[in-house]
C-alpha cells in the first residue's frame, strides 16, 4: 500500500478508550486500587502516560490519513477544529458553570481567556485552571500547526529521510527532559511546566508520524501480518522493561520516554488480522473509541456532579464503578447528540465538506 492510498485501521479506536479510562482512574481511584488492589495500582499509578498515548496516537492517525500525498492546509485545520472545538467550548462552559456553582473560586480572567482559546498549558501557572484535562488540546492544536510542515518535508524528501529527522526529535525531547530532570536550574522540573508544557510532547508527536509511515509501508508486504502477534509480545516486553527499572525511558514516560512500547502495539494492531483485530473493530469497541474524546473531557465535570462538588477524591470501588459507568454513558449520548451533528455543522459553515 503505497503514502498515497486510503486505509482504515477501526481496530486502533478502542485503545483511545482504554487509555481515557486509565486516565478517568488514575484521577479519581488511584488510593482506592492502592489499598486493595496492588497489581491494578501499579498499572493505574502510571495512567498519566496514557495522555502521552494520545499524543502518540494523533501523529499515527494524522500520517495514516494525509501523509505521502499533497495537504490542502486550510480544509486540514477546519477538519480539526470541526473535530476538537464543540466538545471542548461544551466541556469548558459546563466546567466553568459548576465550579461557580459549587465553589464560587473562579480563576483570573487572563486564565480563563487563556483556557477558552487552548493556550494555557503554554503558561504552567494556568495549565490546569478551570477544566485541568483540557491541557493536552493546547498540544494537540501545536501538533495541528506543525502537521502541515511534516507534510510537506515528506513530499519534498521522502518518508525514509523524514522518519530518521523525526526520530531525531523524538531523541532529543527525551534528552531535554532528562537534562532539566538532573540539572540545578529553576524549573520546577516535576510540575507543570515539565508535565504540560507543548514542545516538550512535539517527539512523541513525530514518532507517531514515523510509526504511520512503517504501517503504510509494511502493510503492502504479504508477510505483514507474521509481524502482528511478535510485535505485540515486544509491547508488552518493552512496558515491562520500561516500568520495572528507572531508567530514563520510565524517568521521562510522560513526555515520551514510553514511544518504544506505543510504537510496537500500534504497529502489531495495525498489521494484525486475526480475531483480537477482528473483535476490536467491531462496532461496540469502535463506538467506545469514538466516545473517548467525550469520555476524557468530560470526566471533571460529570465528578462535580455525581460528588456534588468535590474537586477530587478518593472514591470507594463500587462508587467508581457507578461514576465511570455514568461518565461512559454520557459520553456515548454527547457523542452521537452534539459531536457527530456539531462536526457536520462546523464544516458546513465554512466550506460543505465533511469531517474525517
């Protein structure tokens, strides 16, 4: 299969569900799995990274789908703010209407202006104001400015030099964050300008662009999917390796020290037709994948409303089961309700066309 031809990886969707899920638990049942549950402890403790997925993720889903081929830059960007915009302005006035609600604290102006518009992870003081998970579309929307440039240098110097550049970068933002972890600067290196900040995820970014280019390549080979079940058995070995030393791949996990597992289970699925794939591309598992984007942002508010007005706590396991099974449902129900009709709507404003 060639840069340029179509392709449609379905089974690839549920893992966006599972990882706003790791994510939804590590916020709100991290103590609680820490009491009891030690093994699930160790996996949710780490669910922070899954951001770090997302991130991963977007640069596999954007190169599978507009790599290899000429970019009509503005449809690109109005495709991605029809994708992104709706839930984000529904999730950021529903948060910012309870925490008045509830807590009558609201943030300076400047944080909520910085928060309306996406931009406030470039400001570790306000990164997390307001609605904290909706950082990370702050970074999606650089790795939306930048995804053009990409485009373009593939086209002009092919995919091999292009993936061995972005590979580069992937290299270097883990070394920048293993110098800032060891050096005696100023930075609070274990606070929000580490975690947040937008450069510091642009290789975990790439090195999803690189992976899209491996699975476009490979997949055109008849052997392709030998490849499948060793590359999945090498995720998991990698994820071992990664978390049971401390090494500077598990020191900076967060901000793409764990690429090398992503890369390896990306790939295996992708390449994959065997009944995991097969039951993973079934409409249930595709819908759940769909809804994560709800799931994820939506998980602050729909808290404040099931604990009427904690911020955080540490909930019984038979209350997040309840909450997660309610946060889950409402998702589904915003999803098909106002993402799916409010992506048509955008498009169609400006130029007819319709979402990818």
């Amino acid at each position: 299969m060639s840069l340029r031809s179509a392709m449609y990886l379905p089974q690839l969707t549920f893992l966006r569900f599972v990882a706003a899920m790791l994510v939804v638990f590590y916020h709100y049942g991290k103590q609680t799995f820490e009491a009891g549950y030690p093994f699930l402890h160790s996996i949710i403790a780490e669910g922070s990274v899954a951001v770090s997925f997302f991130f991963f993720l977007s640069g596999v889903v954007l190169g599978i789908n507009y790599l290899g081929k000429p970019l009509d830059v503005r449809k690109f960007w109005l495709r991605r703010l029809a994708r992104i915009a709706p839930l984000y302005l529904l999730a950021f006035i529903l948060t910012f209407c309870l925490q008045a609600y509830y807590f009558g604290d609201l943030p300076r102006g400047n944080a909520i202006i910085a928060q309306l518009f996406a931009l406030h992870a470039w400001f570790p003081e306000m990164c997390l104001a307001i609605n904290y998970p909706g950082w990370s579309i702050s970074v999606e929307l650089l790795f939306y400015l930048i995804f053009p440039l990409i485009a373009t240098i593939v086209l002009a110097f092919g995919s091999v030099r292009v993936s061995i550049f972005l590979v580069v970068i992937w290299i270097g933002n883990v070394l920048i964050e293993v110098f800032l972890r060891s050096a005696t600067t100023s930075l609070d290196v274990s606070g929000p300008f580490i975690l947040y900040f937008p450069l510091l995820h642009i290789g975990t970014f790439a090195a999803g662009c690189v992976c899209a280019m491996l699975i476009r390549y490979m997949a055109d080979r008849p052997e392709a999917s030998r490849w499948s079940t060793p590359l999945l058995l090498g995720s998991v070995l990698t994820i071992a390796v990664i978390y049971t030393g401390d090494g500077p791949l598990r020191e900076t996990a967060h901000n793409g020290g764990a690429v090398p597992a992503f890369f390896l289970l990306i790939t295996g699925l992708a390449l994959g037709k065997n009944k995991l794939t097969n039951i993973l591309s079934k409409r249930p598992f595709v819908l759940l994948g769909d809804a994560s984007y709800a799931i994820y942002l939506l998980q602050f508010p729909v808290f404040m409303l099931y604990s009427h007005g904690l911020r955080s706590a540490s909930l019984a396991l038979h209350e997040i089961a309840i909450y997660s099974t309610l946060l889950i449902l409402i998702a589904i129900a915003v999803y098909l309700a106002f993402e799916l009709p409010m992506k048509r709507k955008f498009l169609m404003w400006f130029n007819g066309s319709s979402p990818d």
